[in-house]
C-alpha cells in the first residue's frame, strides 16, 4: 500500500479520543488499529475502504465548517471546531462505504 496508513490513523485518532473507540466506528479490534499504527498490519481492502470512508467524512465535514468560520473570531472558530470534534466523537451516524 503507497499510503502512510499511520498517518491516516493518527489523524483520525484526533477526532476519537481512543482507540477502542475508533476501533468500534471502523468495525475492527483495538489490536488491529495498534498493528496499524505500529506498521505491523495493513489494513485489508475492506477495512480501507471504512478508513478512507471515515477520514473523508471527518476532513470534509472540518473543511466545510472552517470555510464557514473563516467569517468570525477566532474564539468562535475554535468553539465550534471542539463542537464539531465532540460530535464526530460521540454523536455521528456510522456510514457505510459504497462499494
């Protein structure tokens, strides 16, 4: 795989306070999420496809609300990006991937 799946996971692993809990929303065990990030495993294709998912989820949902704040303070800005954290971390419907 070409991609920096560590990289990936660490990012997401801003928006999921744990690993167990991103484990959860990408449907694998924390000990796979672990082999990820220590470059022991690579995700299978299908697993990737739920990470790629997920992280395109997580970034275009950032890019929206950051294009939309580019208008207001800086403490607001920052307001709502905790809120929007908060929510992909507790409160977002898990997608499925279209194959």
């Amino acid at each position: 795989m070409d991609v920096d799946v560590p990289a990936v996971i660490a990012e997401l692993l801003k928006y999921f306070p744990k690993q167990e809990v991103l484990a959860k929303r990408l449907k694998v065990s924390q000990t796979t999420i672990s082999r990820w990030l220590n470059r022991e495993q690579e995700p299978k294709v299908s697993q990737w496809r739920r990470v790629t998912a997920l992280y395109k989820d997580v970034k275009g949902w950032q890019s929206s609300i950051d294009e939309e704040l580019s208008y207001h303070d800086p403490l607001t800005q920052q307001q709502a990006r905790d809120l929007l954290t908060w929510f992909l971390k507790t409160k977002a419907p898990q997608r499925t991937p279209q194959k």
